[in-house]
C-alpha cells in the first residue's frame, strides 16, 4: 500500500516532468524568435535550464506575480543587498580547463543572508568547477539572486542565473559530470549537497551535458534521480544560513516560488589550497 507520503513524492516527482517539458518547450520557441531576429544559427540558452531540483515549474514571472499579491509572505530575515549590479556576461565557449585537479577548491557566497561556503569537488567534477572558478573571477556571480525555493517533495535553493528569471546562463554548456557518485544513493540527494540544473528531460531521455551556471543547494535530503551534477557540499555554518532562508518560506505558498528571503549574492570568490 502507497503511504501519503510516497504519493506526495510522486505526485511532486510527476509535476517536475511536466514543467521541466513547459519549460523546454518555451526554450526552443525562444530559440526560433532569436534565429529569426539574428538571422543566423539559433542560440541556444545553454546552462539557462531548470531542473525540478532547481526550480523548473512554471515561469518565474508567474512566481514574481504570485508574491506581489500574496499578502501573507513571511516577514525577510535578510539585510539589504550591497550596491552594484549584474554585470551582464556571456561567453562563446566553456573555458580551457586550468583547475588543478588534484587540489582542494573552496567557494563563498557572501550572501545577504550569510556566508554560505561550499567545498568543491574538483577531482569528480572537474569542468564544472572549472566553469564556476572561471565565471566567479569575472564577477558573473556577483549581486545575483537566488530566485527559486522549493519546499515540497523536493528541498532546494536555486541560484546562478544573472537575469533571475530562471532562463539565464553563460552563454556556454558544460558536460554531466560525477552522476554516479557515492553519495547519491537511493535516488537521493542528501541534504548538504550542491548540483548543477540543466535541460536534461528525463522523459525524452534528451538535453545531457547542458549545464550552465545555474546550481541548487540542498537543504534536505531530496529524492531525485541521478541526472543533475553533484559538485560540492555545504558548510556546517552554510547550512544554518539555508535553513534560515527555507524557514521563511517561499512566496505562493504552494511548495515552490521566490524565496521570502531576499537572498542576493553580494560577492563570490573561489579558493585554491
């Protein structure tokens, strides 16, 4: 017999197929407009995808609009965002690989909300934290929001996309990477871990190594198929930090939406030792 539990999963499991799909298909017409205009090759929104984990449910303007008519959103534990804006960077290509493979990588998200430190897998994941050393020291990530909290089913902070809108990206693709690590067991995600979003749809089994900038981190153990790369974990002291922007809920108070919490990425940096 199927507990309620079980079948919140799978209905939470169900509703990210089906988004995941919208969203695609919102992509590709996109992509046609942006031929069409550009009269060349379409340009394909790498690494803009969202994931269920990541946040792939519908438009993030619908969420936007949701919060400005919610009027019982919880009140913002977060301070006010430092000065500066985004810069708007894009690339043609994935950046040569110059990690050293064998060292340790450490990346800080000085948050309006609090320092959320990340220790990266360099070993397992080499291109992806090539991409993020590359991008943070360009300042890619610098002011940015972190626009999606899922708290239904799944158990995410997303963040990484310069347009907060869920569609942004580099301008570049990175590959899967570590798929078959550890510790994803059971088609878990354990809470601590930090993964890549991308356009892989695992219905029509298309869209692998399409990764961008954009990233979740993992608040609580989340059931999900293996499919999204695991790149890093999350400091003792992080975790108190998400768990702070997860009590404060999201907006629509459905289970998935802006964060309450008005979490911006003042500055980023990445560490070698």
């Amino acid at each position: 017999m199927v507990s309620n539990d079980q079948r919140r999963r799978q209905l939470a499991r169900e509703k990210f197929l089906r988004q995941q799909q919208r969203r695609e298909a919102a992509r590709r017409r996109a992509r046609m407009r942006n031929a069409v205009i550009a009269s060349a090759l379409a340009v394909v929104l790498a690494g803009g995808a969202v994931s269920y984990a990541a946040g792939a449910f519908d438009d993030d303007s619908t969420s936007e609009k949701t919060s400005n008519a919610n009027p019982t959103t919880k009140a913002d534990p977060c301070e006010k965002p430092a000065g500066g804006k985004v810069k708007p960077l894009s690339f043609k290509k994935e950046p040569k690989l110059t990690i050293d493979k064998s060292a340790d990588y450490t990346m800080k998200l000085a948050t309006t909300c609090g320092d959320i430190d990340l220790n990266l897998s360099a070993a397992k994941a080499p291109r992806t934290v090539n991409s993020f050393n590359f991008l943070v020291n360009k300042g890619y990530l610098d002011h940015t929001k972190c626009h999606r909290l899922v708290s239904g089913g799944i158990y995410v902070l997303q963040c990484g996309d310069p347009k907060g809108t869920g569609e942004g990206g580099p301008g570049y693709s990175i590959p899967d990477e570590n798929l078959k690590d550890k510790s994803l067991k059971g088609n878990v995600y354990p809470a601590g871990t930090v993964a890549m979003a991308n356009q892989y749809n695992a219905q029509e089994k298309k869209g692998r190594d399409s990764g961008g900038s954009q990233f979740f981190l993992v608040y609580q153990d989340s059931q999900l198929p293996p499919d999204y790369t695991p790149f890093g974990t999350i400091s003792d002291s992080g975790m108190k930090v998400l768990k702070k922007i997860a009590d404060a809920g999201e907006s629509t108070g459905q289970g998935e939406g802006a964060p309450n919490a008005t979490v911006v990425i003042n500055k980023a940096t990445v560490s070698k030792s």
